[in-house]
C-alpha cells in the first residue's frame, strides 16, 4: 500500500518537536530586546558600512538607516548598527502580528519544510488550496465574491483585477478612480496612481478618470463626487470598464470616509453596469474586520477585491460574473509555502480578540488617537492635528505638515526610536502601520517618544 509521504512528514512528532525546540530558543533570544536602544559603538560603524553598501548596490540610499539584523520581538526590532526600534509602520505593513511571533515563526518553519518554497498557479501544493478556501470563506460571508486567485504582491492582484473588468466589459478601457489613490509599482498601476513623481518618464495612456475623495470639512463633498462620476460617465457612456478606490486613502494621505460617501456612487456604477473593485492591498485585516467593505457594510455592492501586505502575498477575490477566461490571469510563482502557511496562521490569530467594535484593533486605534489629542490640547499644543484614520492605520499632522519639516521630523522621530513613514501632501501627515500586538504600554511608549519629538521641532 502507498503512503503519502508529505503528511507523514507534517504529522512526524520528531519534526514537531524539532519546531517547537527552534522556536523556544528563538523566543528566548529575542526576549532580551525589550525597549529601544541607541546604536553601540561595537556594531555601529559595521551597520553603518552594510547600510551605505545597500545603498551604492542598487544606485539610491535606503529610505532610513534600516537593516534589520532579523530579530526582534513584537514592535521591537533589531538593527545591525545594535539600535532597537519601535517599528510602527512594520515594512509598509507586511508585519501584522509584529517581529518574531512565536505562532508565525513556526507556521514559516512548517511551511519551509515542504518540498518547494515557492508555489506556482499551475504545480500547487495544499497550502495553496487551504488559503484560497481560507479567503474565499471570509470574503462571502458579506459579499457575493465566491472565488480567489492568488498573486506574488498587490502590485500583482490590483494587474489582475484591471484585467478581469476589461475582459468582461471589452472593449471599455476607462478606470475610474479617487484623486490621491495608490494602486502599485507596475507601469499600468503608476497610471491609475495619481502621484506624478511615481511616474515619471512612463507614458501617459490617459485611461484613468479622477474623482474627489472625501473631504470632511466640505457638507458637499459626496454630492461634487458623485457628480464628477456622473460628468465621466456621460462623456465617457460605454467606454468605462470600472470604479477601483481604496476604501481609505493610503499613500495619499489615510483620509477616511463614512459609508454614505460611497453609497451614491455604488449605487451609480451599478446602473450603468461599471464594475466595482475595492483596493485593500493596505486595509486588509487592520480595519476591525477582515476586509474594509465589512466594517464600512459596502460588501453587497462588492465585484472585485484585492488584498496584500498583511497576508503575506497578494491575491484578488471576484464574483462570478468575473471569472475569467482561461489565460488571462496565471504566472509562475503564486507565493512561497512559508508565506501561504504564516499568513493562514495570522488571518486565524485574528479570529481569537481582535476583530469587532471592541475588539484588540478597535482598542489599539483609540488609544493612539485619544493619545494624539491629548498631545495636541497640552503639551504639543498645535503640533498633532487632525489625527485619525481606520483601525491599525493611523496618521496625524505634524508641525505645520510642509513636505520638508514633516520628513525632518519623521527622520528625528527614527533617530529617536520609533518609525513611521509619510503619507499625503498639503498637507503631508505622519502615517503608523501599528502591528496587532502591541500592548496599552508600548502604545504609552511611542506617544512620550512622539511627544519628545514633537517638542524638540526640527
């Protein structure tokens, strides 16, 4: 009788303790990184090195003095100039439950263990089949996407999703889409990207139709939306194959928007038979449910889906009307299995406190942002407006949000021991990636650090 010898592997006690041994030990050296600390004359000048050569390898300085040494432990990481950092923007985002979580090292471990490291859409192992059936089982309970196609990043899921609406909709070419949007690095996503610099020197195809996002000091402002939408749709009948929007604006600035703002143009698009693909390359799993369409109840109006970042690769979720034809939407690599089995290992962490109103996210986005008021009312008078944003993604104004002061700030806040990137323009705001678990007082920790900061000015 044959066996399968890949599940004896799996199921092997010798192999599971073997990966509990690996990650007890790993745990135990990272529980000694336990505060920010400034880099030390014995790795300093050796980190320094490794850093500028990074930098002359690929023709352009690292964005801070970053080299992970690979350790760390929840916010905390390990840089090999021997500095400790509070990480709170988490690689853009890729980190959800923080550095070196005990659960997540071990789902890698099993995952490196399988015959290959990276899947292909046309060869998969099971691990492919389980996330798949994983997202799709998330994703229907409040939408009508009843299949999921996996991708290397959202660069990747967001090219799929254009595709699908072209194909169904042929020979409609138009994207509609929110002035400020993200939408990735290819050459088509740089289009539908409303920032010039991220495209330079790239041809204009002239393809994507700008709306305006929400603006919560205008009473209007989802009227002029709306009408700007009806304005494209009427010079445009015919020719637009879909209405792709972040449900909050990422790089352009973590604007959020109620659900009445985007009902109307819902609405619209499906009257004139426009298909509608939310972007939660970013918003996946950090806005107190798994997907943003679930906490902003949009999931009815739902065509298309992309996601990233936290699941550790990217794939795009679709209804049946968008099921492809063959050969549209393939690629060799699909992700690697240790991706696969630690980003099912985190989307059922979060099902265990952290999703829901009063859920671990929902608690940790309060803190941060009662944290910033209170700065801004006292001690930082002026110095933290307008904090705000969508569960795990926070952002506020710091100073006078000039592009100049907010990135002399920010690079002030890294050198002090907590990281965050910029987001937005006029103004240009202080973004945080905060990883799930963080505790009430590592939340205490970064907002004395911010407020250290925010004092000393630029």
């Amino acid at each position: 009788m044959s066996s399968l010898v890949g599940h004896q592997i799996k199921q092997s006690e010798t192999v599971q303790k073997l990966i509990q041994d690996l990650v007890g030990e790993v745990t135990k050296l990272n529980s000694q990184i336990t505060a920010p600390r400034e880099a030390s004359g014995e790795f300093k000048d050796a980190g320094k090195q490794k850093i500028d050569q990074t930098g002359l390898l690929r023709g352009r300085p690292l964005h801070y003095p970053y080299m992970g040494t690979g350790a760390g432990r929840g916010p905390f990481v390990e840089l090999e100039d021997g500095s400790v950092k509070l990480d709170l923007i988490n690689g853009i985002g890729i980190h959800l439950m923080g550095h070196s979580h005990p659960r997540v090292i071990a789902a890698a471990v099993r995952g490196s263990l399988s015959d290959i490291l990276t899947q292909g859409n046309l060869q998969p192992n099971n691990e492919y089949r389980l996330f798949t059936e994983k997202l799709v089982q998330i994703a229907s309970k409040k939408s009508r996407m009843k299949y999921a196609w996996i991708a290397t990043c959202g660069t990747m899921a967001n090219e799929n999703a254009l595709k699908l609406t072209r194909q169904k909709h042929s020979p409609a070419r138009y994207v509609m889409g929110f002035k400020d949007a993200f939408a990735g690095r290819s050459t088509m996503m740089a289009e539908v990207t409303d920032n010039p610099a991220y495209k330079q020197g790239l041809p204009e195809y002239n393809e994507v139709l700008r709306i305006p996002f929400y603006d919560k000091k205008d009473p209007r402002s989802a009227e002029k939306s709306l009408n700007a939408m009806k304005e494209h749709v009427a010079k445009h009948e015919g020719q637009i194959s879909v209405f792709g929007f972040e449900p909050m604006l990422g790089e352009g600035g973590y604007q959020a928007a109620p659900r009445e703002f985007f009902i109307p143009m819902l609405e619209f698009c499906k009257s004139k038979g426009i298909a509608i693909w939310m972007d939660e390359v970013q918003t996946f799993t950090r806005t107190g449910e798994y997907f943003a369409f679930e906490t902003l109840d949009l999931g009815q109006y739902v065509d298309i889906c992309t996601i990233a970042k936290t699941a550790q690769i990217g794939a795009t979720l679709y209804t049946e009307e968008y099921n492809p034809k063959p050969g549209l939407i393939a690629g060799t690599f699909s992700g690697s299995t240790p991706s696969l089995c630690a980003g099912m290992e985190m989307l059922d962490m979060l099902g265990e406190g952290f999703l829901g109103p009063n859920g671990r996210i929902n608690q940790i986005h309060r803190r941060f942002i009662d944290g910033f008021n209170r700065l801004n009312e006292t001690t930082c008078k002026g110095l933290a407006q307008d904090a705000g944003g969508l569960g795990l993604m926070i952002a506020f104004t710091p100073l006078d949000g000039k592009k100049e002061t907010v990135n002399a700030f920010l690079n002030k806040l890294f050198a002090n021991g907590v990281i965050a990137f910029p987001c937005g323009k006029d103004p240009v705001r202080a973004r945080f990636l905060v990883p799930a678990i963080i505790k009430d007082e590592e939340i205490d920790l970064a907002l004395k650090i911010i407020e250290k900061t925010l004092i000393e000015g630029v």
